[in-house]
C-alpha cells in the first residue's frame, strides 16, 4: 500500500490561458481592485511530508515561485503540452542550483515531445552552462509514486486532446477538460476536495462551463469544490461567489487548504 502524506495545497495561479487581467480589456472583472480577480497562469502546489511537488508550470512559473516563498521543488507533473502549463519550465534551474539535483518531471509521451522541442537546449548533447536539468519521467493510466504519495492518472479530454487530472488520496485535480469517462469518474469516487475547471458561465468548446464544472461536482460529492481555470469571462470573484453552492468556491491565487 502507498502511503499518502499530503500536507496542505496551495493555488498557485487560477487563471486561464491569458491569466486575469487581460492585456488591453476594459471589462468589470479586468479593472476589479479585488485581489481575487487577479489570477496568474493555472497551477497548484502540493506539499507532502517528504516532497514538494508542482502541478503544471506556465509562464507565470517563476512569479509564482517567488510571491510563496518557494524554496524546495522536488517533482512536476504536467497535465498537458499546451503553454500556459508548460511554459515556464526553464527557471527549474534556479531549483537545480540549490538542489544540484535534476528536476523529475511527469508526464505522457505527447507532452514529453513538446517539452523536448520547446526547450532543445536542456536535451542536447553538448550543453550550455547553467541550462536547466529536467529528469523527464513517462506516465501512463497505472498508478505512480512520488516518495511516499501515490499519484493515480485520471484521463480527461480537452475536446479531442487528451489531458491527465491527477488523484492523490482525498484530492483530485482536473484542468482543462470538458470531458470525463464513466471509467475515469470511478477514479474520483471518495475525494474529500475537488479541484475542477470552469472558463465561464457560456457554453466552450474544450473547457467545462460553470453549470457543468458544478455537476460534476455534485455527481462526485466532494466535501469541498474548487473551481479553477477561471477566465475573466466568468465575473467578478465576489458577485459569481453568492451563487454557488455551499460546499463550492471559486479559488484564487494564494489560497491554501490543508488536507
């Protein structure tokens, strides 16, 4: 059996592709002064007794670093290749230096290939001084181990893209997805905290809206729902917060729950 020691999480960014605010946009939600409605790149920070581990890095990676006082990184695991979870990924080496150590990093094999093509230079057979050190680590469906927490794969599907949520003990982690499979909802059965993405309130084509993130939420009865992934679309924190159910909240960036 796997032992699970998770600590507490940390929501490191819960923004969308472009974060909150948007470069250039005028609506209620971009000029809020409410510090919930500034949301940088989606990602979550998990600390175990014995490890922390990062949940996607975007471009936001070092900013958010830094504004948690982060000054252990042990693991990363990638939901998927697109950048605003992978695109922060060269300042591991600020983490490498302390640590002298290879950062390992887990994923699928799609998602490995972009992380080799976006950053040839950590790969390459004759290295430049100081490039970062990345311990790239194969995924598939079956459970893995990072130190002494068990990590279960959960496929989602970000329309025709397939994406992994990740499960640990009473936690899961669904981003960027609009699809789940009955099989794939057995592997929520249980979690006391749901973390899953909501774009807005309208209809998209590859993330779950409000009303669906909301159901899923229900069907898999969590003690607690987080809603993440939030675009400037869905309003501001505080008017979108007196709808939603008791047992739901929008998070926000730097909000931590102990587990």
């Amino acid at each position: 059996m796997f032992k699970i020691l998770i600590v507490k999480i940390t929501f490191l960014g819960t923004g969308t592709s472009q974060g909150v605010p948007v470069i250039a946009c005028k609506c209620k939600t971009c000029r809020s002064d409410d510090e919930k409605d500034k949301r940088l790149r989606t990602s979550l920070l998990l600390e175990t007794s014995d490890r922390n581990i990062l949940i996607d890095a975007g471009p936001d990676f070092r900013q958010q670093m830094l504004k948690a006082g982060v000054t252990r990184l042990d693991s990363i695991l990638l939901t998927h290749e697109h950048r605003d979870h992978i695109g922060g990924m060269d300042d591991v080496r600020a983490f490498n230096y302390i640590s002298r150590e290879p950062i390992d990093i887990y994923s699928d094999e799609k998602v490995q290939e972009a992380v080799r093509a976006i950053y040839p230079y950590v790969f390459s057979e004759h290295k430049y001084p100081g490039v970062p050190r990345m311990n790239l680590i194969r995924i598939g469906d079956q459970p893995f181990r990072i130190g002494g927490t068990e990590i279960i794969p959960v496929r989602v599907y970000h329309y025709r893209l397939p994406v992994y949520g990740f499960r640990t003990g009473d936690l899961a982690y669904i981003t960027d997805a609009n699809y789940i499979s009955e099989e794939n909802k057995k592997k929520l059965i249980g979690v006391k905290y749901l973390v899953v993405n909501a774009l807005r309130k309208e209809k998209h084509l590859s993330h779950f809206n409000l009303r669906e993130a909301l159901q899923l939420i229900d069907e898999i009865s969590p003690r607690k729902g987080y809603i993440t992934h939030i675009s400037h679309q869905m309003g501001v924190h505080k008017e979108v917060s007196r709808d939603l159910p008791a047992n739901v909240m929008l998070a926000y960036d730097g909000l931590v729950v102990d587990i």
